[in-house]
C-alpha cells in the first residue's frame, strides 16, 4: 500500500475522487460535441467574407469544438479539416486516453506522489488553450494591436481588462449584454481559482490569449518526492510532457542515439531530465 506523504493527505483522496469525475465529464460532453459536429450544418469558411462573417464561422464552431481536443478520432479530425482547420493546429489534440495511462502511470511509480486531478487540469487546459490559439489564426482571426501582431482575443481580453478597471474604479457596473456577463464571469472565476501568491489573473489570461501556457505546464512540478530524487521524478515525468508538449523537441531514445553530435554525455537520462526541466522552467 502507497504511504502518502503528510503535504499531500489532506489533498489526495479529494484528488483521486475529482480526477474520475472529470474523466467521466469529459467523455460525456464530447458525446455531444461529436454528434453536433458530425450531424450539423455549417456554412462554408467565408474566404472573401467580411471580418464580421470570419468571427460569426469561429463562433459557430467554437461553441463546442474543445470538448473534442481529448478525442482525436479520425471521423472528428476528418470533419475539422473540412471546416477549415489546419494539421497545425489539429496536432494539439491528444488522446485522452493516451493522457491518463500516462497520469495514471505516474501515480505508480515508487516514490513519486502527484495529484492526478492538477495534472490532468494542467494538460487539458494547455492543449485547448493551444488548439485555440491555432483555431483563431486557421479561421482568419488575426489581427494587429498596439504596432503587434496578435489576434483578436488578445484584443477583446486587453479592451475588457481596460474596460473593467475603468468601471470599478468609478465604481460603477457597467452595462453588459450576454457575452459580456460570461466573459466577466470568466475572468471572476479565473481571479478566485488562483492562489494569493500565484500569477495575477489578468497576466494569466493576457498570456493565454497569446498562447502562452507556462502557468499550466509549471504544475507539472507539483509532486512530492520519498525515497526517489527529483531528477528521477523529472525523468518519469518525460513521456507525460512530451506527449503534450508538442513545439518542442524532445527526442525519443532512437532519435537521441543515432544522432551525431551527442550531447549530456551520450546519456539518454540526462537528456530527459535537462529537457523537462527546461520546459517546466526549472532552474
């Protein structure tokens, strides 16, 4: 039986119990979205259209196209070719199978202890914020701002942050129509989810717009070591990042060795733990 360390008791078994229900949750909601991608009409991707017209084809599609970045069955991809997305972009979806054989393996390893709810939250959240990001520059959502190149949620998220601090600083609620409120929510949730030394929400979603995920993949070092060095954990952890971590190259064992210009060593271990720590931004 795994002894759980002290720091994590309190946090574990809620962990366990929330990351089977987000399974569960995940699985259901793409049922939906499937059957409204492949059974609903869409109109053609508006290639001469206004910008207007380019927006209304994102909306109509972004309703419920995430709730797919977990199942990239061939039928789904097939379909978002067709409505315009591009391999780039469709590269972030990730079986969520694949995903939780690898959070699940992780939670075997002797020595190692993770919260399986946080690292499957941190791997959703960085594949469809991705997927988002690609989503918007595929369908023609780019634009500039401030002398950058940027896209249109970067836009709308900088305008409503300006937008929200003007009001609350006059005091006042500012009139809102349906979007309005749920963005509003959005970043309202977003501010009372984060901890009081973590990352300013408004920095959070300002990045995320721009496809920054870094706060995300930094929970990947949120485990707790008992008899194993972090060096170890970080070199379990290598298969889980590089699974969906895809715009960074991170080399299997074959691809490592038949390289001529052998690096750490010629060790493929240090090869993995200077990598993950890399990417998790560990100094």
């Amino acid at each position: 039986m795994i002894t759980i360390p002290e720091a994590f008791k309190v946090q574990y078994d809620k962990e366990v119990e929330m990351y089977l229900a987000e399974i569960d949750r995940l699985k259901r909601k793409s049922i939906s979205a499937k059957k409204t991608l492949l059974t609903d009409e869409f109109y053609e991707y508006p290639d001469a259209g206004s910008e207007r017209d380019k927006q209304d084809y994102f909306n109509s599609i972004a309703d419920f196209v995430f709730d797919l970045v977990l199942f990239p069955e061939e039928e789904i991809t097939q379909k978002l070719r067709v409505l315009k997305l591009k391999n780039t972009t469709l590269k972030w979806m990730v079986n969520l199978e694949d995903l939780t054989n690898e959070i699940d393996r992780l939670t075997n390893v002797e020595g190692l202890f993770i919260l399986p709810h946080k690292f499957l939250f941190a791997a959703n959240a960085h594949l469809c914020n991705r997927f988002l990001i690609g989503m918007l520059n595929d369908l023609g959502q780019s634009t500039f701002y401030n002398n950058q190149h940027t896209n249109v949620l970067f836009v709308d998220f900088d305008k409503r942050f300006k937008r929200r601090e003007y009001n609350q600083g006059k005091n006042q609620t500012q009139k809102m129509n349906t979007f309005e409120r749920r963005m509003n929510y959005t970043f309202d949730r977003v501010e009372a989810a984060i901890p009081e030394d973590g990352i300013c929400p408004k920095k959070l979603l300002l990045q995320s717009a721009k496809g920054n995920t870094s706060y995300y993949i930094r929970i990947f070092d949120n485990f707790e070591c008992d008899g194993i060095s972090k060096n170890k954990a970080y070199r379990e952890l290598f298969p889980l990042v590089k699974l969906i971590v895809k715009d960074s190259e991170m080399l299997d064992y074959d691809e490592y060795t038949n390289r001529k210009d052998a690096f750490y060593d010629a060790d493929y271990s240090k090869y993995q733990i200077a990598r993950v720590k890399k990417i998790l931004q560990i100094n």
